[in-house]
C-alpha cells in the first residue's frame, strides 16, 4: 500500500493543475447587451423629473435594478452627429462630423471601427432595428431589422404627405413631419382614394386599425416586439455566442403622433409648463448669435411663434403640442417595457446589459422654444440608465455629469472587450471614459473623466470646420456655462436654479468661475489660434456687458457713487454692493 502513495500524490498534483489550467482554457461567457436609444427623448419621465406629469412605468422598473445618471448630455444636440459619437466613441469636434454630414464619409470616422465593428470583432453577434445611426451603414451589422420610419404619419393619397387634418394652420404647414401631432383618431381612418395613415415595414402601408385593441403595430411597436421575439429565440437556442442588440425608437420625434391610449392619460388643461417663465430669453444670446435658417429666426423660435399664432396664445399651443410630446414618451415608455420583459422573462437578466438613452432632448417651450438644437438644460439633457448585473448598484443614481461619448468606453471595459478601436492611423481613439467607477459606486466613485460634459452646437456652413465659430456648452454638477461664437455668454446656477430663468453671466463675481469654465472647452480645441480668437471675442463681450451692468446700477443707486465724481469706479461699486 505505502508502495503506491508516491503515485498517487504525484496524480493528485497533475489532475489539481489540470482542472486549473481546463478552467482557465475556458472563455468566460461576456454579457449580452441590449442597447436601447429613443430620438428626442429629454428628460420628462418619472425618473429624472423633467415633468411631474410624465407616464414612464418602465423607466421607473427599470431604473430600481439599474444607476440613473442624472446629470447625462448629449454632446451634440441634434440627430445626425450625435449618433455619429455616440456609434464611434469620437467627439463631433476631434472628427470634424459637426452637422448633417455623412459619419462614414468622414476621414476620420470611416477609419475608426463603430461600437458594432468592435463588438463583432470580440465575438458577438450584432443585430439591430429602428433608429441607431442617422446615416445607415448596412455593413456596420450581422442582420438589420428595419430602417428608421418616423410613421405613422398623414397621407392624402399616393405619395403626397401632409400635417394631420385638425393640426391648425400656419402650424400645420410645417408639414407632416414637424408640423403634425395628435392620436391616430378614429373619425380619420383609411379612406377608399388611398388617403389615410401611413408607415413602412419593408415598404409603405396602411397603417388598419378599428379601436385601441385592433389594430396594426406602429413602427416603434413592431420594433419592440421583433426585439422581444428575438431575445426569446436566443434563449431558446442557448447560444454561446453573446449578443449585441440596437433597438431604435423613433419617439418622441415628430409627428408626435401615437395611439388614442397614450392621449387618454393627459389632460390639455390640466397640463403645467414646467419650467416656462414670461420673458425668460430676454438674458439669452441664442437669436443675435444664430439667427439660423434663411427666415431671420431660429427654427425653435419660428415654431413656438408658429403655435401661438395656430392657438391664439401660447400657452394654448404648447400645451396642445405638450400632450402630444408626453403621450408619445408614454408610448415609448411601453416599447421599452416590452423589452425588458424580454429579457427578464426568458433567463437572461443575469448575463444582459440593458442601457436605455437617448440622442438629445428637446426644448418645450421654455425660453420661447419649441424644438431641439439648444444649448440649453432641456436639449442637451438625456435620460440614462444602465443595468449591468453584478457590477451595477440597484436602484442608485450618480450625479457626476457624463456624455454619450462616454457610452463606447464603457461597454469596452464592462464587455472586456480587446483591441484597437481605430482601424489604422488615420482613425482616433475614443474620447470618453468608461462609467463603470460610478456603476459599483455611483456616489463616490473615482471617475477619471472631466469636471463637466461638453456639448457644441454647430453654427451653419459659414462657420463650417472652425471650432471657435462654434457655440459650446460646458456642464458641471452645479452650473451650466454657455459660450456663443460671438464671445456672448450665458452662466445657470442649477441648485438655485434649475429651470435657467437667470443668467448670471453679467455678475463680476462669476469672472474667475467663468474662465475657468472656459479653459476646459478650449482645452479640446487643437488650433490654440481658434481659442485665442474666441477668447478675444468672449473677453470684448465681458467688457462691454460688464460696464452696462455697472452703469445701469449707477442709475438706481447714485449713492455709490462716494467721491461724488459723478462715475462709478469699479472699488465704489463692490463696495456699495457689499454693504447693501
């Protein structure tokens, strides 16, 4: 017996490292990742308190399992390129991509793999429907669903689309896009010359319906469900090969139209303008910096004006246009809720990323302004949650401020994923930095981003490529500073202030924090000549403002003046406005 114990210790020590190195040969089976982006889509949800009336059920479920960042922005707020980023990891300013340019086009960007070139390239199958990138690139994916459609939408017949019939005019001529919200009534149903409510599945149909429980699926619906059905059938097929999945909803973009249902939850008169003040842009410099699209007016601007005219008053139009915008989250809300069901429903919530946001927000209102393209709180904030099991903690929220740019980055590192995002030299690497710190510790995690998210509005084809023509935006977990190519500045204290009714930009006292705020935005510029410039212009402008300001509390308080020389020095009027 004692014979053989030499042996068998000697196979104990080689099966002990054979398990080890079999566990270690093993591939550690990566998370799937559903990945769920809504157009439009600001903050009016019951999770991030945008508007107290908003319906979001989902959102909400969601976001008990999941870290809500509270302070995430878009870094460019409209369509195109911020998607473009956002798909890319790379910031519209470091790519040139600053508008409504083809992404794949670009020198930069075409030589930069796409989040779903870098998932494929680690082993997963990449799968998508709706709207994701603005510009598709069918190549980008395994398989693809169905393109964006923004239906369904009014059409007189054939090909001829229009605003719904009882949307009022001048509104309505915007046209059957932007100009057109409301149920899909039923006293407006198909009619026999062809004319009726319109969408594409692969092509253009007749969108049937009798009533709220017969009737065909919208775009978004059938996109939600194609999602539903396929989680399922991967479960079902107990694939070793994880999943990346884009469903891109295409509410709340216009039309804001959306079933009778989602309008039943709402009452136009009952509906407040949450964060609307009379004559709030009066401190803002939006209109003499942009003046905008050939009608001597901003897009935002001219639709609000728009509204009024069609109603008779303001309050009227935006409310009628509010209800149609929350009915249309509401609807939203239930796609994404489809989704996650999905993924609960068939085993998969242990090993699946779930990330719902959005590509900006949109302006209701506020400031005189209805549309997105702002740099202001309510285009440029987006919602975010992200649900990573085991590495996420339940039911938390961060206030770090964070960027779309961020999103790349962090599905890199909570994904594990290898390689060089750039496709060769002429590519960029990514410009954000992952979140995962703030998932495992939302409050005091070490994040090694920036102070502030960053989000540059493009100034029109004049202006195109130059970075110090551009209008930036730098938002910290407390203030909002906004700086316009024409060196005009605005500065919001958000914990005193959080729908931006004040700007402080003219206070003497904010000097430093506005430099500050201004060194970190020109900081990503790579010319310092475009900094210097828009620096000149900024410092000019301060000049200027600051001695109106000065002369105008002159007027109401000629005692400051103490030497009675009949001009305010600045020490006369710091000192009057400290004993005040």
């Amino acid at each position: 017996m004692h014979l053989f114990r030499p042996y068998q210790y000697k196979l104990c020590i080689f099966l002990a490292i054979l398990s080890v190195s079999l566990a270690v040969a093993q591939p550690i089976s990566k998370p799937n990742v559903v990945f769920i982006i809504c157009d439009d889509l600001n903050d009016f949800s019951t999770v991030f308190g945008g508007h107290p009336q908003a319906i979001t059920p989902n959102m909400s479920r969601l976001a008990k399992k999941a870290v809500t960042f509270q302070n995430a922005y878009t870094n460019n707020p409209v369509c195109a390129p911020s998607r473009a980023s956002l798909y890319t990891g790379i910031y519209p300013h470091t790519s040139n991509n600053l508008f409504w340019a083809k992404w794949y086009e670009n020198p930069i960007l075409k030589n930069s793999k796409t989040m779903m070139e870098f998932f494929r390239e680690n082993g997963y199958h990449v799968i998508g429907t709706g709207k994701n990138e603005h510009h598709h690139r069918p190549t980008d994916w395994d398989f693809y669903k169905a393109k964006t459609d923004y239906g369904p939408y009014w059409s007189k017949g054939g090909k001829d689309r229009s605003a719904n019939p009882w949307v009022p005019h001048p509104f309505a001529d915007i046209g059957a896009i932007d100009g057109s919200f409301g149920p899909l009534r039923m006293d407006y149903k198909n009619q026999p010359d062809g004319a009726g409510w319109k969408y594409r599945w692969g092509k253009e149909r007749l969108l049937n319906f009798n009533d709220s429980k017969s009737r065909d699926r919208t775009p978004d619906e059938m996109n939600a469900q194609w999602a539903a059905d396929t989680l399922k059938e991967h479960s079902v097929a107990n694939s070793s090969q994880p999943l990346f999945m884009a469903i891109g909803f295409v509410r709340p973009h216009t039309p804001l139209h959306a079933p009778q249902e989602f309008f039943d939850r709402f009452s136009e008169k009952d509906l407040k303008l949450y964060g609307a003040r009379t004559n709030d842009a009066s401190d803002t410099y939006l209109k003499t910096a942009d003046p905008s699209d050939g009608k001597g007016i901003d897009k935002g601007y001219y639709y609000y004006k728009l509204l009024e005219e069609s109603y008779g008053e303001a309050e009227a139009g935006v409310k009628a246009f509010m209800r149609a915008y929350l009915a249309c989250v509401a609807a939203v809300d239930a796609c994404i809720g489809t989704v996650i069901d999905a993924v609960d429903q068939n085993g998969l919530s242990e090993n699946t990323i779930i990330i719902v946001t959005s590509d900006h927000g949109w302006d209701m209102g506020q400031k005189g302004y209805i549309f997105k393209n702002t740099l202001w709180e309510d285009s440029a904030r987006i919602p975010l949650l992200i649900r990573a099991p085991g590495i996420s903690k339940n039911g938390s929220s961060s206030n770090q401020p964070v960027s779309l740019i961020d999103l790349y980055p962090t599905l890199v590192d909570l994904c594990d994923l290898k390689g060089d995002t750039r496709k060769n030299s002429q590519g960029a690497p990514l410009d954000g930095f992952s979140m995962r710190p703030l998932l495992t510790n939302p409050q005091a995690g070490q994040w090694d981003g920036p102070e502030g998210a960053l989000t540059m509005r493009f100034a029109g084809p004049k202006n195109d490529k130059v970075l110090a023509m551009q209008h930036w935006a730098y938002r910290t977990e407390r203030y909002r500073y906004i700086i316009y190519n024409d060196g005009n500045e605005e500065l919001y204290d958000h914990h005193n202030d959080p729908h931006e009714w004040f700007n402080l930009a003219l206070q003497p006292k904010y000097t430093a924090l506005k430099a500050e705020y201004k060194q970190a935005i020109f900081e990503h510029f790579p010319n310092q000549e475009d900094s210097q410039k828009l620096k000149e212009r900024s410092t000019e402008q301060e000049q200027a403002k600051a001695k109106f300001w000065k002369d105008r509390y002159f007027k109401r308080h000629p005692s400051a003046d103490t030497n009675g020389d009949g001009v305010l020095s600045w020490p006369e009027f710091q000192q009057h406005k400290k004993n005040s």
